[in-house]
C-alpha cells in the first residue's frame, strides 16, 4: 500500500509504508519509461538494430533506482535520519546514473528516428555555436570530473546542506544537481557522445581511484570522526528510530567512507579486468596471425615484438 501524500515535512509512520507520489519524480519516471519503451519498439519493428537486453534492464533497472531513492523510505526519512539521506545520494550517484547510461538511451532515441530525419534532427539541435561549446565542455572528462565530486563537496558543507533539509525546492535541487553531475562523470566512461570524449580506460581508473578519496574515504571520514553533529536540524528533528544525532551521522559517514568506497573499488578492478582481457585478446590474435603466417610457409623467423594499442 502506497501513501498518497507528497514529500512535505516530516514523516513517523510505518517505515514499509513511507512511499510517496511526488509529481515531478512520478512524472519523469513515466515519460521515460514510455519514451525508452516507444524507441526501442519502434527500432525493432524496423529492423534497423537490435538492443541488446541487458541494456533494456539496466535502463529500466537505472529506473527503479530512482523510486526507491527518491519515492521511498529513503527519501520520506531524509529528514530525520541522516544515514538514509546518504544512502539516497549513494543510490543516484552509484547505481542510478551509470545504468541509466547502460541503457544508451540517446542512441536509442536517435535510432528511433528514421536515418533521413535523425541528420536534420541533430543538426537542428547543435547549430548554434553556443550550444555545441557547452556541450563539448560539460562532456569533457576532466570538467566532468571537477564538476562531478566538487558538486558533492559543496552540497555537503553545512551552509548548504542545512537549507536543503528545511527548504524542500533547495532539496530537489540538490538530489537533480547529484544525479545531473553524475550523469557527467559516468558519460564518458559508458556512452559518450561525441565519441572523441571517450576516455581511455586507464585514465578512467584513475578518475575513479579520486573520486573514492574525495566523495567516498574523504567526506565519509570527516563525518564520521568529527566530534559533534554537523548539520544542526538533525539534532531538533526527532529521529523516528531512537538513534542520537551523533550516532546517526557516524553511521551515515561510515557507509560513505567504507560501502561507498568499496564499490568505487569494485568499479575500478571491473575496468582493470576489462583492460586485461582485451589485451589479452590482441595478443592472442596477434599470435593467431604469425601461426597462420608460419604455416603458410612465409614465416621469415625474424623476432616480432608483441606490440599493443594504448588502453
């Protein structure tokens, strides 16, 4: 059973029951549900591409992210419970951002689009000059990099971060700045567009390895090995499961410092894997090609050194 009520104030009911209808979320969710559904039928009855499945799930995956990030007892507890406000931003900026990419929702809408209009279409868009400069920027790795973790800093810093939880259109601009900056971070690592903002996967390594010290380890550290609450309304705002504001802060900083910093982690030796083995396949092609070159009878016995492409 759902509560139809929108996020306003504090919440003390049942925590199963915390689910709310913010318009604008439930709106959102909707549109791009239609849309990415209308544009992947509308791409298979054409035959012009198949979608792979996996990228369908983790679309919809990235989807309901968001409802349980920002719908749900996360979001209906924020304001009370400072570890469920950290695993809210968690959620959109770990889970929710990299799979809606995943899903490659863009290519999809412009596969969607007949070849002879889909041109026209995007020439329309990125005409003006001004509008291509900011895009060329804002997909920059490094801007998105900056951009990305120095968004997470300042919204952290008590002057912000108070006015947030009191002032619910500051809230909601909060979580659209986290989720809109991570989009940024994650865009060139999974699905960039313009493709020559592809980045390299050792430097993705390496933008991963900084943002756990800054947006996990760093702020998760400071908050849970400071000696008094940081964000004064929680210590007004009674919390609905007993916890003292201190506690709650420690736990909520320990999450960030320890889980968020373990799937930061987990990203980087999944790009390290994926650097292996696609070496690992050059090589061995690359050794396929001379074995059929000496068996064809025109191996000329001098040393090749194995060369590799920079990753």
């Amino acid at each position: 059973m759902f509560l139809p009520l929108l996020h306003i104030g504090n919440y003390n009911g049942p925590f199963l029951l915390a689910w709310n209808f913010d318009p604008l979320v439930t709106i959102g969710l909707i549109v791009s549900a239609v849309g990415y559904y209308w544009a992947l039928r509308r791409v298979r009855e054409a035959g012009r591409y198949e979608h792979p499945t996996w990228q369908v799930l983790c679309f919809y995956g990235g989807l309901l992210t968001i409802v349980l990030a920002l719908l749900g007892p996360f979001d209906m507890y924020n304001d009370d419970v400072f570890t469920f406000h950290m695993i809210q931003h968690m959620i959109l900026i770990q889970a929710t951002a990299p799979l809606l990419l995943f899903g490659r929702p863009v290519q999809l809408a412009l596969r969607a689009i007949s070849p002879k209009d889909s041109g026209p279409v995007l020439r329309t868009i990125l005409r003006p000059r001004g509008v291509r400069a900011v895009l060329t920027f804002l997909t920059n790795p490094i801007v998105a990099f900056f951009l990305f973790n120095g968004a997470i800093v300042l919204w952290h810093f008590p002057q912000f971060y108070d006015v947030a939880l009191v002032n619910e259109t500051v809230h909601v601009i909060e979580h659209m700045t986290f989720l809109g900056v991570a989009l940024l971070y994650w865009w060139p690592m999974i699905d960039p567009i313009p493709r020559h903002h592809k980045m390299k996967r050792t430097w993705a390594v390496i933008s991963v390895f900084f943002s756990m010290m800054i947006s996990s380890n760093g702020l998760g550290a400071i908050l849970t090995l400071a000696d008094s609450v940081i964000y004064a309304p929680y210590l007004s705002n009674p919390n609905p499961f007993g916890w003292d504001a201190h506690s709650d802060q420690q736990m909520g900083g320990l999450l960030m410092w320890v889980a968020g910093g373990m799937i930061w982690l987990f990203v980087a030796l999944g790009i390290i894997i994926r650097i292996l083995q696609l070496e690992n396949r050059k090589v061995e092609k690359q050794q396929e090609a001379w074995d059929a070159l000496a068996d064809s009878g025109e191996w000329d016995e001098s040393p090749r050194p194995i060369t590799t492409d920079p990753v």
